[in-house]
C-alpha cells in the first residue's frame, strides 16, 4: 500500500495530473507565540467595555438621531469584523429600533443612512421594506442623477440592492444605476474611500467572506478623518488574535494531514490542498470561538475533495461502485477486497475520519449530528457515482436532469451537515431535520453552486475530456452556443440570489446562525469561483488571501 501503488496506475491509467500543493508542510514550521496569543486576548477583553459603552451609551435614550447611530455604529463594527463580540446587545438594539422604524426614517433624506439601515435590518433578519427608497427618485420615476455626487451614499445603496429578494423590483432598478456610475465614482473619490468602492465591486459585502471584509476594511477605516481610535484599536487586536489562531489551526492540521500520508497511499490525481481548505472554512465561521469546528470542517472538507477527485478524476465504474457500495453500508462490500489498495485506503480514511468525528461531539451528547451528516455524506457518494457513469460514456443528459444529480454532487447538504456537526448545540437536531427537508434555501443556493462550478470549470473539464457538465446539457437541449448558454445560466443565478435573500427573511423556525451557515456557503462559493476555479487552480488571488491572511500579520 506504498507509493509503488500509485505510480502502477499512474503507467496504466489516463488522467491529468494537477499541480502540487503551493504549500507543502510549510506552516508546520512557521512559529507561533503562545505568550502573544495570551497577551493580545487580554487586551482586547481590557477594550472591550469601552467599545461595549459606545454601542450602549444611548440605547434607550430619547429621540431617534441615537438610535440612527447605533445602526451605523452596527454595520462599521461588522465590516471591521468585531460584530460577534456584541451579538446580545445588537439584537437587543435592532429589535428595539425596528418597532419604531417607520418613524426613524420618516424624516430622513440622506442616501448612506438609508441604505445602511437597509442593509443592516435585513441583514440581521429584519423585513425592511424596499420602499423607503422611493424618496430618492424623481417625478419621472428613475433615480435622481443628483445621488451620484454622493460616493458614500452612492457605495451604501450598491451594497444594500445586493439584500433584494424577488419582491423588489425598486432595488433591480438600485443596483442597475449604481452599477452604471461605480467606476466613474472610484476614479474621483478619496483614496481610500475609491479602494473600498473597487474591492466592492469585485464582491459585494453581501456576498463576501466576513474575514475579507475585514482584512480590507480595517487599513481603509484608519484613513477615515473620523475614525475612532478605541474602535480602530480593537478591531486591530481582533484581527491579529484571528491570525495567530488560524495560524495555530493550519499547523495542526497540516501535521495530521502529513501523518496520513495522502502522497503516498494515492495516485497523484487528487488536488492536495490542505491550506485553501482551511481558508475556505473561515467563511463558514471565522470567530475564536469556532476554532475546533473548523479544525473539524477543514478535515471533513478533505474527505469531500477526496471523494469528489475519486469519482471525477480517477476511478473506473467497477471501482467507483464498490467505494459508493461500501460508504452506502458503512461497511466494505463484497468486492472491496478484491479493488486496488488506493480505494482501500480512501474508504478506510473515511471510515475513520468520521469515528473520530464520533469522538469529537461524544462529550457533548450530540451523536445525531455525526449520524445526520454521514447521511448526507452518503448522498452526496451515491450523486459522485451517478456522475461518473454519465461521464464515462460522455453521455449528455438534458439540463433538468443533470441538475437533479448535479445539485447534490456539489456537496451543500453535505457541507451544511458537516459545518453544523461542530458548533455544539446551536446545531440541534432540529436544525438537522430542517437540512433533511430540502428547503428552498438550501436548494436555491446548491443550483447556485452547481452553475458556478460548471461556469468557472468548465475549460478544465473540457481540457480532459469531461462533457458532462451543465453547460453542455443547456446546449445541447435549447441549442444555443456556449456564450448564450453562460448568459442564461447567469440570469438563473441572479434570480437564485434573491431566492436566498428572501428564504433568509422568511424562515422563522430556524436559529439565524444557522441560517447564516448557509449563507457563508454562497459567500465560499463566490470567492472560491470568483477569480477561476480557486481550489483547482488556487494561484492568484486565493494565494494572495492566504498570504494576507496567515502570514502578513496586521500592524498594531
């Protein structure tokens, strides 16, 4: 079961070999204080009250102009990613201020108050009529050219049309006439204030990683004239505490991943991208105190991307259905022993992986958890399985039918289970009942997923011989070329995104921090396939993160 496997179906077998990982063991090596891990926890909790008072002073003070500041107040401290130290008091704030919103913004004209407030209530889950926009059209019933001296105002309203739903026709006609002048205002605004209008535009705040936003907001904050000294400090300090964090994550998990041996148990088909996995769990959840989940996530990732290359990359059919045979029965089947020590190895890793899973969440009396997303990690086998028997014999299906495997093959139900399963009891079994039922959410956001896997891969998948994508079933069925197929599968996305927006409004049975799993979903999407298929080819911009992220510690 040694590397001598690897290299005779390697000479055997016709795949295309991806480029090694960028990192190796690297962060192995890199070192960690634990002293300043230590000291800057200890200062941010000595701050912490006084950014607490800030947000507090005048929660229940008289006269709306109060209550105005503490929204704003709310949406700086999310985009310098120090937001989840004050959840309680933020719901206590925005509840409060919501009961009397139409009164609070009856007198108020100005366009970045308007759409922080926006972005902010429904943000947090708060139905925020889009009408309150009305006022800032004009007689001919378009908005008024006037706005666009306005680069704040401007920026805010941008972001906040990336909240519409479907009901919101007068935040299409927004983002439209935003969209029209962004460039003009990033060539004539501040210089800061043009950078923030640029990263936005590659990714609305909506759609983005929490962790980038923040990465790039702080240094665009501190050149702010009235940027808050204790705030700037503390968002400095919460930033660097995440770094040495995830820094001492990476190294753990690189050793286990070492110790496992991946290189040498497989042929060299898989994509070996340990350190983008860990990246990509910080959209899911970013703060210290998610710092065991993601250790479990960044390994349940690995196991995804195994199975995913397996079945995608690799393994004949009479293979493919023993390894999705086995995981079906959690046990080996009867042809298991007779398959090549690769596919042992890769159903053994599984095997494994999830019982120590079992052990992780066992304390906690949450089995169901590690039950459910095996479950749904079965799905998600069975949907590779059927995938690999349509692209072995290049079979083209029509583009409903392919979505019905092709939805699942793309792993969101299987990751939401997998991100729930170590965020102890805000995952309860209630919310896994809620994954189970297909809701819209989730089933909006996975043909979302899909398209964008399909659009962005779709010259690699090409490249070696892969024809059954979505793209070539939407040819083949409307007979259109490839450029008007990426057009209409756009216009699907577009319309899903409002989908999600909505679902995020309307479901009330379930905690907003699970709901908000699922939208950090979308969010690792959109920066996974936004710069080119970032785990296949994570050179650029994903490098660039990394780098940003786990190396260049901030300046405090």
């Amino acid at each position: 079961m040694g590397s001598q496997t690897g290299l005779d179906h390697e000479s055997s077998r016709n795949f295309k070999k991806l480029q090694p990982s960028q990192w190796a063991d690297y962060f192995l090596y890199v070192p960690i204080d634990e002293f300043e891990l230590d000291v800057l926890a200890s200062q941010l909790e000595a701050i912490k009250p006084n950014v607490r008072a800030m947000l507090m002073s005048s929660y229940h003070a008289e006269g709306h102009d109060s209550a105005k500041r503490k929204i704003l107040l709310i949406y700086l401290m999310i985009s310098l990613g120090v937001a989840y130290h004050f959840e309680n008091e933020i719901e206590n704030i925005l509840t409060y201020a919501f009961e009397k919103i139409d009164d609070m913004v009856e007198n108020e004209h100005d366009l970045y108050t308007i759409s922080i407030f926006f972005w902010v209530f429904r943000t947090y889950g708060y139905d925020m009529s889009a009408d309150v926009f009305k006022r800032f059209k004009g007689d001919d019933g378009m908005f008024m050219d006037t706005l666009t001296k306005d680069a704040k105002g401007m920026l805010s309203l941008y972001e906040a049309a990336h909240l519409r739903t479907t009901r919101d026709n007068i935040m299409d006609e927004a983002l439209s006439f935003t969209t029209k002048h962004m460039d003009w205002l990033a060539g004539r605004a501040s210089s800061h204030l043009s950078r923030l209008i640029q990263n936005t535009l590659g990714l609305s705040q909506h759609w983005n990683m929490e962790i980038l936003v923040a990465m790039e907001y702080i240094p665009l904050y501190e050149q702010e004239e009235d940027y808050d000294e204790r705030l700037l400090k503390f968002s400095k300090l919460n930033f660097k505490l995440l770094q040495l964090i995830y820094l001492k994550e990476l190294k753990m998990v690189t050793k286990w991943y070492k110790e496992i041996d991946f290189a040498s148990k497989l042929p060299p088909y898989f994509r070996d991208r340990l350190v983008e996995l860990h990246f990509f769990v910080l959209s899911m959840y970013f703060e210290p105190q998610f710092s065991s989940a993601r250790i479990m996530l960044t390994k349940f990732y690995t196991a995804e991307a195994i199975i995913d290359d397996t079945f995608d990359r690799y393994a004949s059919i009479s293979e493919a259905e023993s390894l999705a045979n086995s995981i079906e029965r959690w046990a080996p089947d009867k042809n298991m022993d007779k398959q090549p020590n690769y596919l042992k190895f890769v159903f053994k890793f599984i095997l494994d992986l999830f019982k120590d899973f079992e052990r992780e969440v066992g304390s906690e009396e949450r089995s169901y958890s590690v039950e459910s997303t095996v479950e749904e990690f079965k799905i998600l086998v069975k949907s590779n399985l059927d995938l690999a028997k349509w692209a072995q014999i290049a079979h083209v299906p029509s583009f409903e039918d392919y979505m019905v495997v092709g939805v699942v093959e793309v792993s969101l139900y299987a990751t939401m289970a997998g991100t729930l399963m170590g965020m102890g009891h805000i995952a309860t079994e209630e919310a896994y009942e809620w994954l189970k039922s297909r809701p819209k959410l989730i089933q909006a956001l996975s043909i979302n997923g899909r398209l964008m896997n399909d659009m962005t891969g779709f010259q690699d998948d090409i490249s070696r011989g892969y024809v059954t994508t979505g793209i070539n079933c939407y040819m083949k069925q409307y007979g259109v070329t490839k450029a008007e197929a990426y057009k209409e599968l756009h216009k699907i996305r577009v319309h899903n995104d409002k989908v999600v927006n909505e679902e995020l409004l309307m479901t009330k049975n379930v905690p907003r921090r699970v709901l908000k799993e699922a939208i950090n979903c979308a969010r690792m999407a959109n920066v996974a396939y936004g710069y080119g298929e970032g785990l296949t080819h994570p050179e650029g911009k994903i490098k660039d993160y990394i780098i940003s992220l786990y190396l260049d510690m901030i300046r405090l």
